[in-house]
C-alpha cells in the first residue's frame, strides 16, 4: 500500500463512484480521485489503488468525517459481494443522491432533472424480483451467488436479503440439485411475486437433471428452462404473466427476458412513460421494446405501435400478447442501430417514438436519425445519466427541446438510476417529412 492522503468528497460521478480532490496539492499526481464507496461530504484517508493520466482511482483507508447517510450494512456480505454497492447508504437518502449525479451528468445540457411520482424506496430490502447469479461448481462446493466485488470469483449468498422471498425460496431449492450441474454457469431468476421460474445458461439437459429438477419443483417455483448449445427444455412451466392489473393485459416473461428489477415502481414508470408520450390515435415507434412492458400500455390507445427488439424470444412473446389481446402492435425482431437511420433515409415518420436502450444508450448516429423519424415527441428511458447525456446533446443540436427528465429508483441498494427525457421539437426546427 502507498502513501496516503486526505480527501474531501465533493458529488458522485455516474456509476456511483465518489469524486474528490486532495486537500494538499502535489503537481506529480492527478488531483482528482475516484473512490468507490465515500459519499459526498466525507473526509476519507484513502490510497491509490491505479493512477491514470487525469485522475486516481483509490481506496478508503479511514473515514474521517462520515456522512450523515452513511449506516451499517444490512447485509452481512456488504464489504466482500458485489451484488449491490449501496448497502451502506441510508435508503432513504438514496433517490436524493441519485438525482444529484443525474444532475451533474446533464448540467451542460441546462437540464434540471425532478423525482419521478413512485412508491418510495422503503428499507430497500426485499424487493427484487430478477436476478442473474452465477455458481461454480467444483464436485465437493457448490458456491452460488454474486461476484466478489472488483473481482470475477464467484462468493456464495445463500439468503440474499435484497431479493424477494420467493426468489430466496426457489434459489435455496436449486442448491438440491447441485451435484448435476457443470463446473460454472448462470441463473436467471424471475418471480410474479408468487411464482418463480428459472433458467439456467449452458446446461445440457440430461435426464437425471430433469428428474431432479421435476423434484425440486413446489408451489413456488413453478419452472425451470434448460439452455445448453441447441438444446432446450422446460420442466414445469417456467413462464410467468407480470405486471397486469389496472386495465393493463400482463407480460409473458420468461427468465431469460429482459423485465425491469422492481414491479411497483415499473407501474409507475409505464404511467409516466404512457402520460409523456400521449399516444393516443397516434403512428408510435417504440425502440428496444423487451417483451412489451410499454408495448401494452401505448397500444391500448395509439393508432399503431411499431416495435424493435434485438431479442427473438421477446419479439416472440410479444406477438403473442398482440395476438391474445388484439392489440395493434408490429413487432420486429432488429438491430435498433440499423434500422433507424434506414427510416430517417426513406419518407415514414412516427408521431411519437419511445426508446428504452440498455447502458450503451442509443448512440450517436441513430440519435441523429431519430430527430428526423419522430415529428411531435421523443420519450427516452435510460439506465446510464452519461449516454442520456450524449444522446440527449445530439437530440438538442438537431432541433429539440427538452421539456423533462424524471428520475425513478428500480434499484434501491445500488448506484444503478432510471431516467426518462422528454422532448418535443423546438419551435422552428424544419418539419421531417410525412409518411409517404
Ligand atoms: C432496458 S431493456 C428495455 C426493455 C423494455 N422496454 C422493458 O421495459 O422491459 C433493453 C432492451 O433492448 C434490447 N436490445 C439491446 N440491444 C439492442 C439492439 N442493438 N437493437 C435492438 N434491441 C436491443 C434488449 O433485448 C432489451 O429487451
């Protein structure tokens, strides 16, 4: 360990790692460090773990002046797993701190970002009803659960405490059948809140599994889908309907899909999502569409809802909700990147285009295509305050405005924050064409 050195915390960069500066000035080093775990405000000793050209990555050594956020972890893995990374943050404090670095992230754009209407976060715990855990497996241990933090070893979590019962339930019935399963792999886990359904990555289906698997089976956990090269199979029925209710058809979700990680706060984001674009009796384009989580809502009143997804088995699922519900709803299996400047280079324009993409954000050159698809609103959901705020950037040099963006916590114990921008075109900005 080298020297150490006295640094005052001033915000949160995105990713939820702290910045500071030294308090003493040295020219041979960088002054501004990154510290993963110090909160704003603190005074922490801490040590250079890596130093790059402009900045050094450190490690707290001693907490001098703790924040008033700061308590103990609720979980007794807090300092090793790293499955969340704000255990040690107040969970009430939470969704301020997470609006502060949305701000930071979009403080060139002029953009000054509001809470989301949501259920409030409560203690934090209990809430998650997806995951994707990974085992080893080594014939003697069997270890499942979370990679150690900054690390690629896998450490067992055998009661996580931000999961969901149920979760813990069918995760603890898994471990049965550990002795059938190869050295390594994943699991997908979902629940509607009673049920569960599995899936397990990498794992060809071998008949014993499958009979082991059938016995692990109860009123809980309800399925388990096998994935290994071509193979697949499903014991039991692990598909699950989420999130109906409300005048709202459910999603068919399998493990392996994509689904937002807290039920509650996903209705209020789908609201937010459906009273922002106003689609009704409108031609919407909806970009990274999952198995339909908006999809459903906006069909209800627009007069079509076009889809893009790069993921077949959701497209597939939708489809299907399409079909059973009678909704007006296109779903195409697609790249995104590729299919939206393919649009803006022909005549077809969409009213209102909602996109959702992961972490990359959409990136620069379909962002640019996107100001010349949509013609009335742009409603962007994003996971990353960085890629927003480069999306965002290009929106605004291309002629919109950004009215709004809402800040949601779906993840409460992490860094992890959900933004949605709303945009409209700014007053002048030259008309794209219609439809044909
Ligand atoms: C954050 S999820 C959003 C899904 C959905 N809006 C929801 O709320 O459940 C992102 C989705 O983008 C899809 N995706 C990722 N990269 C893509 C790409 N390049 N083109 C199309 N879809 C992509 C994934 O399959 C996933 O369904």
């Amino acid at each position: 360990m080298g020297s150490t050195v006295e640094i005052r915390i001033r915000t949160l960069a995105t990713g939820g790692d702290a910045v500071g500066h030294r308090a003493e000035a040295d020219a041979s080093e960088p002054a501004t460090w990154f510290i993963p775990e110090a909160l704003p405000g603190e005074l922490v000793r801490a040590h250079a773990a890596r130093t790059a050209r402009k900045h050094v990555v450190g490690v707290i050594d001693e907490i001098l002046e703790p924040s008033e956020h700061r308590v103990t972890p609720p979980c007794a893995l807090a300092g090793t797993c790293g499955g969340c990374g704000w255990q040690h943050v107040a969970p009430a404090a939470q969704l301020g701190l997470k609006l502060g670095m949305v701000k930071d992230a979009l403080r060139q754009l002029g953009v000054e970002p509001v809470l989301g209407d949501a259920p409030p976060v409560g203690d934090g715990l209990a809430y998650r009803r997806r995951a994707r855990l990974h085992y080893r497996n080594d014939g003697d241990t069997f270890v499942l659960g979370f990679m150690r933090k900054r690390s690629d070893e896998v450490i067992d979590v055998p009661a996580c405490p931000v999961l969901t019962a149920p979760l813990r339930h069918a995760l603890t019935r898994l471990r049965k059948v550990a002795a059938l399963l190869p050295a390594h792999g994943e699991v997908h886990a979902l629940t509607d809140g009673k049920h569960v359904a599995l899936g397990l990555a990498g794992v060809r289906p071998t008949e014993e599994l499958r009979d082991a698997l059938e016995a692990c089976l109860d009123r809980v956990l309800i399925g388990v889908e096998l994935r290994g090269g071509r193979a697949r199979i499903r014991v039991g029925a692990p598909v699950l309907e989420i999130d109906g209710g409300g005048g709202l058809p459910p999603m068919s979700a399998s493990p392996f899909v994509f689904t937002q990680a807290r039920g509650d706060v996903n209705r209020a984001l789908l609201r937010h999502v459906l009273g922002r674009a106003k689609p009704h009796g409108k031609r919407v384009l909806e970009l990274y569409a999952g198995a339909g989580n908006f999809t459903r809502a906006l069909a209800r009143v627009a007069s079509r809802v076009w889809t893009c997804d790069d993921d077949r088995e959701s497209v597939g699922l939708l489809r299907k909700l399409a079909e059973a519900q009678g909704l007006p709803i296109n779903a195409k299996h697609g790249d995104v990147a590729a299919l939206v400047p393919r649009i803006a280079g022909g005549e077809t324009r969409y009213e209102v285009v909602v996109a959702d993409p992961p972490r990359a954000g959409l990136g620069t050159e379909a962002t640019r295509a996107l100001a010349v698809v949509a013609t009335e609103r742009i409603v962007l959901v994003a996971c990353d305050p960085a890629t927003l705020a480069r999306d965002l950037a290009v929106l605004v040099k291309h002629g919109w405005a950004i009215d709004e963006v809402a800040v949601f916590d779906l993840m409460p114990m992490t860094p992890e924050v959900e933004c949605v921008a709303t945009l409209r075109p700014r007053a002048g900005k030259a008309p794209a064409k219609g439809p044909g």
